[in-house]
C-alpha cells in the first residue's frame, strides 16, 4: 500500500471529495466487505446502496402517473422527466439549443434508432472504425439494405498526435441497383461511427476526429474512396467511455452521442439515451407513429400530424418515467466526486495492476502475461480508461485459457470478464486472429459465452478487469495475488506448463501402512435421474449403457433445456430407489409427502415429437405423464417433464448448446451421462483432500469441514492404494468385468453444492483448493471416467454383475505420477 501511494496518492482515494474511499466503501457499499471482488465496472457499475435508499424514499413518498396527461401528477412526472433530459445534456456538456436528449431502452436501442431513420441512399457510406461494440455494427445492415455502401476502418494517430489517418479494410456493398438511382453523389448523407474508448482495451479513440470528418474528411480519408464524400455525419459511442470522461460536446460537435445509465452509476438499467444534434435530428427519417409522437391522427384515412419536439417526435409510448425519476440521484452522486476525481482514482488502479501484471515472470524466466492496448503507463496518461486487457501464459509459453482464469478468479471471489465483450474486431486484431482463423474457430463450434477459449494453439478470447469509481486498493492487490498464486510458476520445470498435480511431496506424511494393499470396491451408487440424488446397493448388473438404469432419465425445462444442479439445485433434494423386482423407480423429495412410483419397462414409453433427439423417450400414458411431470414441477418449482433415453444403439451425448456431438473418443453407448459410462472415485484421494481442507481451516480459520465421497456423485468408490494412484490407470478388473481408462474427470462448481438442514448451500470448496494442485490445461480433474464393453445378446442369466468387495486389479500407467509441494505456487 505504501508502494502504491508514493506513486498514486495524489490521484487515489479522493483525496479532496467530500468521502475518501475508505468512507464511501464503510457507507455505501457493504455488501462488498463479505469479500466479493466486483471488477467488471465495463459491463455494469455497482449501484450505491445510499443512492438506492434516497431512490426509494422518493418512490414511497411520492405518487408518479403517465406524462401524456395533464393531471397534477402526471405534469410533475413531466417536470422531473425535463429535468433529468437536463442533467443529461449538462453531463456532456451540450447546450439545449444544439442538443436533445432522446431517452431509449439502452445504448444499443439508441444505436438501432439511428441506424433506422438514418437518411442512406445507394451513394451513402457507413464508416465505423474496426474497434467497435457489435452494436454499432448493427447499423452496417441497414445501409447495406438501403444499398449505402459501409466499410471498417483502422486509426492512426501520429506521435503528435496533431494527425489522424483512417486506413480502410474491405468495400462492402450489397447488389441493390436502382434504389433512388436519380440521387447525385453530392446530395448524399454519411455516417462515420466510432467509440470514445474502446471496451475491449480500455484506449481513448482522439475526439479530434469529430471535427476532422466533418470539417475536412479529404485529409482524414485520403487515399480511400470516401475521401471526396461531403456531408459527413459523426456518432460517439460512449457507453463505456462517459463514465470517467464524457465527452465535451461543446468542443466535440458530434451529431450522435449514445450512453446508458448503469453503466455511469448502476441504475436504472434497462434506460439509455440518445443526445441528438437538432439540426440532425431533421434530417433522420422515422416510419413509425405511436401514442405520444403525434399531435393528431385519423383512424380511417391516411393522415396523421406528428409532434415536432425532437424527444416527443422519437419517444414512441410512454417513457420509462420511474426509472428517469431515479437519475438524479446518479447525477448527484458523480457531480459529488466529479469525473475527473473519478478518472484519477480508476486510472491508478488500472495502471497499478498494468504494471504489476507487465513485470510477472514465471521461474524460468518467460512472462506471464500478455496486456492487450497498454502503450504509455504514465499515471498522467489520458490514452486510456479504467481498463485491463490481458491473456497469460504458461512457462512452456501456451496459453492459458481465458474461462480457465474466470472460473477460476470466481472461486476466489473475484468477478471479472472473458470474452471478446462484444468486440469482434478488438478481438480479432488484439489476439491475432485472421478471417479464417475465426470461420475456423466457429467451424469447430465456438460460439460466444461458451469455454471453447484456446483453439489450434491461438486464443479466442481475453481477460477484462475494469474499475468503477468505488474500486479500492485492496481488490487491486487480492487481482495480483491471485494470478501470482495460480498461475506463476516457481523456478521448478513444470511438464507440459500444467499445474502440479497428484501426490504431495509430503507423502510420508500422509502415506498409510497399507499403500501396497490390494484396491477394493468399496461402494456402488446409481443415479437413474440426471443430477437428481442417487442410491447405493450392494450389488448391481451392467448393461451396454453402464450401470443398469444409471442415468436412464433426465428433467427437461419448459423452453426445452436440460435441468441440472447447475442450474437447478433443488434436484439434490430428489431422491431415488429402483426395486430391480417390482420394475419400479421410487422417486421422493424432502419438500412434500407425496412420494412417486414410475414403472421401469420401456414398453410404457414412446417416441416423442419434439424431442431433444431421436433416442430420447416420454411417456406413452397420458394420465401417467401428466401426473408425473406435475409431480417434478412442485417439487422443483418450475414447469419440467420427465423424459427416459430410449434403447436404441445411440452413441451421442449432448453438448453445451444442446446438438448432438460425440463424447471424446467414447465408442460405447450413454445415457444421459455427461461424457462416460462410470466416474470411479478413491477413498483415499478424497482422504487427501479433506486433509488439505483442514489445513486450510486451520490457517485461515475456516469452517468447511470434511468433504463427502457422495459430493462428487461417483458411480465407483475403490479403496487402497495410495491418493490419486488412479490417475495412471490405464484399464481395471473389478471381479469378471474389464473397464477401460477415458481419463480424469473435469470438475465443475456442482461440486460445490451441499445440504444443510434441508437447504442446498454453496461454497467455492472442494472446487477451491482441488484447482489449487489438480488442474491440468484448465481443467480441474478429481475421480477417473470408466467404460466397459457388454455384450447386450447376452442372456438374462448371464448378465454381468459388479458387487461391492470385488478386487480391483488396475493397470497402471508406466508414466509416472506426479508429485507437488503443498507450500509451492502452481
């Protein structure tokens, strides 16, 4: 901390606000001091919690009604709308008589209505620099539709920064000939888009270009061919860059400005606005009429008369009056501290960790990590926002995974951003990513939001950290020490750049007598519902699918997704038995009495029409299905219906976006297991476990406790042998039955969930401290994924049997296992 302030005391903390920081995080923002790490103020700033309060003593004292009206009430509402269009012009210091302020959904919403009324004709051109939201891209469609013309452009700014040079990409223009073919160039409108920071990197586009496309686009475009195009018109994206510098209109004239409020102070989302030029809000050409737009109409004749207000001319319906009553509040809050307070205090935060991250090494030397934009690290630098872009790197230099560090950072309480946020072309251009790289990159099914984040050796997506104006210090430094503890490697030669893994180097000490006994079955649990609880029998027969019945069904929700723990976890609290004799599943839930019988004999099934696939069964009896599912829908809360895999030799599973894919390399047949027949699990590796739990209790004073075999919903549960010692098996015996090795099994926060008293709670533990010595390539592994070849002619009497203490014969890996240092970084 010292550090640190010698550097950026002058610019941290608010040193000449009303609060410092330390006073504005103690009383306004509580809910932060139970250790959660909010760093994604790009996506959403976090609200104050004295701004809500003084929010909802207004809305509780005061009555609010529809502004189209002329009632007391409804003329105050209009009041207060007027004087939140105020504040807003004020903000970005516009004058009312060159600016509106036309309130929207959003930013996005503000960005389609420009695209939608802008004036294109087949001589307009749509110029938007490549670091764009995907939002302004949207507008690309529209002119190309209206037969406009639309191109990327890249920036470049002169050391002087006194130049400005738009290098162009690709010439886009769809064939849409004879689209007002008589219009001359010249009487042509055009639209240059760019943003005033970019959201992927945090950089600061120069405002300059403003007047320079307007004023003087031959010098701006020369050598393009829009350089002779007159009428230019400019839009600032400025969703994220307002919220520590909006931009001054008074110098910067443009003629499109779009923001949204949560992005500035948290709330009110869902509410935005468009600030509008009025000289070019005549020009833009809107279709649509609705209540509050028009001054008069005629129901059966073609006429209507429009309001001439910029705002009531583009405001169709009602405004969102409630949430505009609550953004003086936000106002008040920022003019408190003043922007420029607030960019002080975010940069030096984002500069602070720029130049930690820039300096990490790993132990043999190579750097840890890649920050995408960072160019000047001066904290009197105003290139860039509150932003920091990164990747990191593994000593062997890959990569390491940007979901990898995600999933990670939430198990130590730290909320941050991966992605492409939205920006295709910051992405592609920052990670190096070509046209066919990313036709590639989708052709082998990424998609955004999914975990498909290192593909062909290359990165799909970054790390994003940003600070909000009620960031601290210490959320910096928990950031650093974070990837310092999980992804710096020590001086020791890590194979494979992975982390360690298996056996401590203090086995000795956790080593029993017994490490050369023979491995035994220890438990056998099926689980006929997918993520539903399971049972434990003492013995059980095997069929081509695994354990006889074992994930046999599976709940499936109203919009026809798959219902998990994940997702859902009051489905631990279902339980299950089958009685093999009667052919009945016996289903129960600790929320209600009712208990339910399904018969198990497929011929009380049939092929469905609108099934997830086509082995996938529901009920053939209509009063069954209906009691049935009614029954899965109290106790779980939420529509669901019970489906039951079919028979047939299906050979699929499901994949995240619910499209059949096949599950690695796996040649035998699933249910609706996620990617093998059986998970086996060893005692003695849980054993491991919990005595790392505990001396992580003890150090930290903690109360997790000891973690059940059954938290991890093992099929198998083999005990012997020393801890993880299954990691190099390669195929088993358990009695008569041979099971092949498909590898470890990658953990999820599901095995984070437990009951107590009845109610399923969360932690970030076994996930925790497993990744802290099991993960591997960015996966956490904890238990073994098994199959087993089963002759399905078989006869009923010769069916194979698996029965709790069998012998487990393994053979093992000739690799051998790794060993790890507890007390050393991974």
């Amino acid at each position: 901390m010292e550090e640190f302030l010698e550097e950026f005391g002058d610019y941290y903390g608010y040193p000449d606000g009303p609060k410092n920081i330390d006073e504005i995080r103690k009383t306004e923002f509580k809910r932060l001091n139970e250790g959660v790490v909010y760093l994604d103020h790009a996506g959403a700033t976090l609200y104050s919690e004295l701004q809500m309060e003084k929010i909802f003593k207004d809305f509780t004292g005061n009555v609010y009604g529809n502004p189209h009206s002329q009632s007391d009430i409804s003329s105050a509402t209009s009041d207060i709308i007027a004087d939140a269009r105020q504040k807003v012009l004020e903000y970005f210091n516009a004058s009312p008589k060159d600016y509106s302020c036309i309130f929207t959904s959003g930013a996005t919403a503000a960005l389609k209505l420009v695209g939608e009324t802008f004036p294109w004709s087949n001589h307009s051109s749509f110029l938007y620099t490549k670091e764009n939201h995907n939002s302004v891209l949207g507008i690309r469609e529209y002119a190309l539709s209206r037969g406009a013309s639309a191109c990327a452009v890249d920036i470049e700014t002169t050391c002087s920064g006194t130049s400005i040079n738009a290098k162009h990409h690709a010439l886009l223009r769809r064939n849409t000939s004879g689209i007002h073919e008589n219009e001359s160039t010249g009487d042509a409108y055009n639209l240059f888009a760019f943003p005033s920071e970019c959201n992927f990197t945090g950089l600061r586009f120069n405002l300059d270009l403003v007047k320079l496309i307007k004023e003087n686009p031959q010098s701006a475009l020369q050598g393009s061919p829009f350089c002779k195009s007159q009428r230019w018109m400019v839009l600032i994206d400025a969703a994220k860059g307002s919220a520590t510098q909006p931009p001054d209109l008074s110098q910067y004239p443009a003629d499109f400005v779009v923001m949204s409020f949560y992005k500035l102070f948290g709330y009110p989302t869902g509410l935005g606005a468009l600030i509008v030029r009025n000289d070019a809000a005549k020009l833009l050409k809107k279709i649509y009429f609705s209540g509050g737009t028009v001054a008069a109409s005629i129901a059966d004749i073609d006429f209507v008369k429009r309001r001439e207000r910029v705002e009531e001319f583009f405001e169709d319906g009602s405004a969102s009056f409630l949430s505009i009553a609550a953004v003086r509040y936000g106002f008040k809050l920022l003019k408190s501290l003043t922007t420029t307070a607030i960019w002080l205090h975010t940069s030096s935060l984002a500069i602070y960790v720029k130049k930690k991250l820039q300096a990490l090494r790993h132990g043999n030397g190579t750097g840890v990590c890649v920050l995408y934009g960072s160019k000047n690290l001066e904290s009197s630098s105003h290139e860039s926002g509150p932003t920091v872009t990164f990747n990191l790197k593994r000593p062997d230099d890959t990569w390491v995974g940007c979901r990898e560090v995600e999933k990670l950072a939430s198990l130590s309480g730290i909320q941050l951003r991966t992605g492409c946020f939205c920006n295709p072309g910051a992405c592609a251009k920052y990670l190096g990513l070509s046209h066919t790289d990313l036709l590639s990159n989708l052709e082998a099914g990424h998609i955004c939001w999914d975990d498909n984040d290192v593909i062909n050796g290359k990165p799909t997506g970054a790390v994003r950290v940003s600070f909000g104006y009620m960031s601290t210090f210490e959320e910096a430094k928990k950031l650093i020490d974070f990837i310092i503890g999980s992804f710096v490697s020590s001086s020791r030669k890590c194979e494979n750049g992975c982390a360690v893994r298996g056996r401590s180097a203090q086995i000795s000490d956790l080593r029993r007598e017994e490490s050369f006994r023979a491995y035994y079955l220890k438990s056998i649990t099926i689980y006929p519902i997918k993520s539903c609880a399971g049972f434990s029998v003492d013995s059980w027969p095997l069929c081509r699918t695994g354990l006889l019945h074992d994930r046999e069904w599976m709940l499936q929700g109203l919009s026809g997704d798959i219902l998990t723990q994940k997702k859902v976890p009051e489905m631990s609290l279902i339980g299950t038995f089958i009685d093999l004799d009667k052919g009945i599943l016996f289903v129960e839930s600790s929320c209600f009495k009712d208990k339910l019988q399904i018969r198990v004999k497929p011929d009380s099934y049939y092929l469905g029409k609108d099934e997830i696939d086509s082995h996938t069964y529901r009920l053939e009896d209509h009063e069954d299905e209906t009691e049935i599912n009614n029954w899965f829908t109290k106790a779980l809360g939420r529509p669901c219906s019970l489906l039951r895999c079919s028979t047939s030799t299906s050979k699929y599973c499901r994949t995240r976006n619910r499209t059949p894919g096949f599950c690695r390399a796996l040649q035998s047949n699933l249910n609706f297991a996620n990617e093998a027949q059986f998970l086996l699990i060893s005692e003695e590796s849980v054993a491991d476990l919990n005595r790392r739990l505990n001396a992580k209790d003890e150090k930290h004073h903690g109360t997790h406790g000891k973690v059940d075999p059954s938290r991890f919903r093992p099929n198998l549960i083999v005990s012997g042998g020393e801890p993880y010692a299954e990691d190099g098996w390669r195929t088993l015996r358990i009695g008569d039955n041979h099971f092949s090795s498909l590898g470890g099994c990658n953990r999820c926060q599901m095995i984070n969930l437990y009951l107590q008293a009845g109610q399923v709670r969360r932690s970030n533990e076994p996930l925790a401290t497993l990744a802290s010595y099991r993960r591997e390539k960015g996966k956490i592994l904890f238990g073994t994924l098994l199959q087993c070849e089963i002759d399905d002619k078989a006869s009923p009497s010769s069916q194979p049997w698996i029965r709790v203490g069998q012998e487990v014969s393994p053979d093992s890996d000739s690799s051998p296992v790794y060993t790890d240092d507890q007390n050393e970084k991974p």
